[in-house]
C-alpha cells in the first residue's frame, strides 16, 4: 500500500488532459460514461433523470450522461442552462448527439424539468473559482433546491476544485464521480462537506505526475520506525511533556499514554508541584517530575530550569497540554522554546502564549510542530475562526510561512504544511474523534514519531493518521456515538503492530 495519494488541483488537471494523446472528445464521452454508470449502479430504480448542463466542458460531460441514460430507458431530460449559442467545442458535439438520440431539451425556468428521481449536477467542474455570478447562483440555487438525489460531475457546482473553498451558491451532492484522480477541494472543507460521497473515475490519462498536496493513507504507518533488538528504552524515543494545571490534569496524562502507545521507549511527564502526587498516581510506565507553580496548580517561568534539566536527553517536547494560561505560563513557553535544542510539539495553551509572539518559534533551529484547531490557529494568525474555516488551506500554508515550523491544522480533513512544501492532508477516522482529549492524543502521537527520528511534517501527517485509523479500530470495538480519547489509545499499539514496517 502507498504511503501517499495524489491530490489534484485545477491547474494540475489540465496538465494530465493536456498530455493526453487522442481527440479530447474521447475524454468527454469516457468521463460521461463513468457518471452514467454510477448513476445506473446507485439508483437501479429511479425511473426520471434530470442532467442539469452547463455551456463549458462539465456541460459536454453532461450530455453525454443524458444520451447514455436515456438510452438505457430512463426518461431523461437535458436541462441547458445558459444561451445555446455559447455551446461550443466537444461540448457542442456531445450537445448535438444527444439532441439526435431523441433526448428532451429544456430550460431550468422549466417547472417540469425539476420533477426527477436523480439530477446530474453537470454545470460548472474543476473550472469553476470564486462566487458564481448572479445567473449562475440562480442555477445553483434551483438545482439544490431540487428533491432527487444530486449526482455531481467532477465536481459540485459552486466548490472550488483546487481549495475546497465555497464562496457562494453551491450544490451538496449525494456523490460526486470525479476523474482520473481526487480533487483536492473533495478532500478540504468545507468543499468535502458538499461532495458526498466520491468515485475517482479511470478515463484513461497517463498516472503520475507531481501534486503539491498529497493524501496519506494508511499505508504510511509503514513509515513509522520500530523498536528493534538492539533498542533500549531512551534509543526508542525518549519523549518529555511538559504540561497540565489545576482542572486539567487529564491533557498531560492522555499526551504521555499516547506517545507510549506509539512506540516511545521512554516517557517523562513534567507537572505543577502541587498537583504532581495526584497525577504520579495516575501514571504506571510515565515517570513524573514535580516543577514550581503558582500555588494555584499553574506552572511558572521557574519550571524552566527543572523541565530542562528532566528533558536533557530527551529526543523530543510536548509542550502546551493542560498548561493553563497565565503570565506565568507565557513566559515558560518563551523560555522553553529558546532554551530547548530538541524537536517541540506545541499544543493547546502552548499555542495561547505563542499567540503575538510568532517569533519565538521562528528564531528556533530545532524542528517545532504547531497542532492547533481552527480556533486555535485564528487566534494565532488574528483572524476569526470562520475565516479558517473557510478557507482552510491559505491558512495553514500561511501560518507555516509566518512561523516557520510545520502547522497542523486538526479537523475531519487534517491538513499539515510546512514552509516551502507541499501540503498533507489526512482524512483517516471518523467523527468520534470530535471529542475531548483526541487532541491531547495526537500531540503525543506526534512527539513519539519526532523522538524516533522522523521529519517533522512526516511525523505529524502520519501521526494524525495513527490517530484515525486507531479511531476506526476503537470504532469497531465501542462504537463512534460514545468514543473516547482512551479508546484511540488503547488501539493504537494494535494499528501500528499490524502495518509492517519498511525495511
């Protein structure tokens, strides 16, 4: 199993047509026939089809569903959206042939043409970027606002293909029949949340070709170095967190379990004093150190002589779980960042006191890994949280270059960037994971793969992977509707036991 799939852009698209040897029509009539064919495979029983087409190619691709289907029986009606006279190319031939083969015509201002069992989304594909203007919102509109269920060609109307952006009137498709391979705006909200479910369609372009985004599979746990005969338990990864404060003391505790369950050889677990007995008798294998507070369960800027003096051989920090926010724990997160010379997760209420001081990453040689939610990364970018939501992949791109460390954005589609690479997405997992402490998993995960030695936007792209497919496992045991941080713990050591390691 690969450990990476691509993720196509628009622009990227057009290069793989480009190279294509043979009439591009050919192309067309393949891409129609695939729709045409999961539309017979997925309704059996529906009897009228309607094929809303646009004037550009996704419209060509459109007819050429029509003629087929209607071919097979079904009662199919073309709805053309837009001025004949702007059919033009492939598309004016697909147009033409379908009109031959006795299809029905019709205008989307036509009542009757909105009355259908499934309705083929053929309006705007991969072309498509910004708000749609006026008259295409209008079509966008009425066709969502149709009952039968929505089939999209390439791409649902209204989604960027190269983003995931929605910037206006979009459809929200039941599935979506993409080609050659998966778009990356099917892979990132909110464009994912539109396309249903997705079929990469084979036309018959050449495979290869580079793509700045990449899907990790998992197959990429392979990646993941294992302890081996001559290991002892600090060559195994040795791995520090730094963390947890009064009313949570649970964030540090799931971090350090998780980054066991991962393969660390050795975990140490840095705590306020005074809650430092509570948490030592949560602990087996993690070894806790007692570190000055606030007498309010806060850590201070005096931990930092302790946390560096417990974390002098460790390969790498996890910083931010539990912490709790105060000035006091600001200025230990600055201290840390200066002084520790290892690989650096930094978390939750890490990612607080960083917020208006990027550069305390910036200025740092050692590898930092940012793992924060779209909250968590508008606070850090001084943006609002919709607009992270929103336009997910400018953010974590931009925030990467601004603090020049790798950026884990957390979500159903995790996206991970660094400065001047690509990006990674991972959408392994389910939506149990949209529970408390997952997030405190993950960190660990991720501080274990970076005291093993792996490159920091490896570690945090296959680490959230670990974390899905541990969650599906936990899944399978518990159920999703109640699943908790501790079940993807205690899955995680089985999901990385059945993936052999790479020689």
């Amino acid at each position: 199993m690969t450990a990476f799939e691509p993720l196509y852009t628009a622009e990227e698209m057009r290069a793989a047509e480009a190279a294509f040897p043979g009439p591009t029509e050919e192309l067309m009539e393949r891409a129609g026939a695939a729709v045409a064919e999961a539309v017979l495979a997925s309704w059996p029983d529906a009897r009228r089809v309607a094929v809303w087409c646009g004037t550009g190619a996704n419209g060509g691709d459109g007819f050429v569903v029509a003629r087929i289907l209607n071919a097979a029986g079904r009662e199919v009606d073309a709805v053309l959206v837009g001025e004949e006279s702007r059919v033009a190319g492939d598309a004016a031939t697909m147009f033409a042939r379908a009109r031959e083969a006795g299809v029905r015509v019709k205008s989307f201002a036509d009542s009757a043409a909105r009355d259908a069992d499934v309705v083929v989304d053929a309006l705007f594909g991969t072309g498509f970027s910004g708000a749609p203007r006026r008259e295409a919102a209008e079509a966008i509109e009425a066709l969502a606002g149709l009952r039968g269920a929505v089939v999209a060609v390439d791409v649902p109307s209204g989604v960027d293909a190269s983003t995931g952006r929605v910037p206006g009137a979009a459809v929200e498709a039941a599935l979506t029949v993409t080609f050659h391979g998966a778009k990356l705006g099917l892979a990132v909200g909110p464009g994912r949340f539109q396309a249903g479910r997705v079929e990469v369609a084979d036309i018959g372009l050449v495979a290869g070709g580079e793509t700045r985004a990449r899907r990790v599979t998992e197959g990429a746990l392979a990646l993941v170095p294992r302890r081996g005969a001559r290991d002892n338990k600090y060559t195994a990864g040795f791995v520090c967190v730094v963390g947890g404060s009064a009313g949570l003391t649970g964030a540090p505790f799931l971090s350090s379990e998780a980054a066991m369950r991962a393969g660390a050889g050795y975990v140490r677990a840095c705590v306020p004093a005074s809650l430092a007995p509570a948490l030592a008798g949560r602990f087996v294998e993690v070894t806790t150190t007692a570190c000055p507070d606030d007498g309010e369960g806060r850590l201070t800027e005096e931990a930092a002589a302790v946390v560096l003096e417990a974390a002098a051989k460790a390969d790498c920090v996890a910083l931010g779980p539990g912490l709790g926010r105060s000035e006091g724990t600001r200025a230990l997160v600055r201290t840390l960042l200066d002084r520790l010379e290892v690989p650096v997760v930094l978390d939750g209420d890490g990612l607080w006191a960083l917020a208006g001081h990027l550069d305390w990453v910036f200025s740092r040689h050692a590898p930092t890994v940012l793992t924060p939610h779209s909250g968590e990364l508008a606070g850090l970018l001084e943006r609002d949280a919709g607009w992270v939501d929103a336009n997910r992949l400018d953010a974590v791109g931009g925030a990467a270059d601004d603090v020049g460390a790798v950026v884990c954005l957390k979500g159903a589609d995790t996206l991970v960037a660094a400065p001047g690479r690509g990006v990674l997405l991972c959408d392994l997992g389910n939506p149990g994971l949209a529970s408390a402490g997952t997030g405190d998993v993950l960190t660990g995960i991720v501080a274990a793969f970076l005291a093993k030695g792996m490159d920091a936007q490896t570690a945090a792209a296959v680490g959230a992977a670990a974390g899905g497919v541990a969650a599906e496992e936990a899944a399978r045991r518990h159920g999703e509707a109640g699943l908790l941080a501790r079940d993807v713990i205690a899955a995680l050591s089985p999901v990385l036991s059945r993936v052999p390691a790479r020689a």
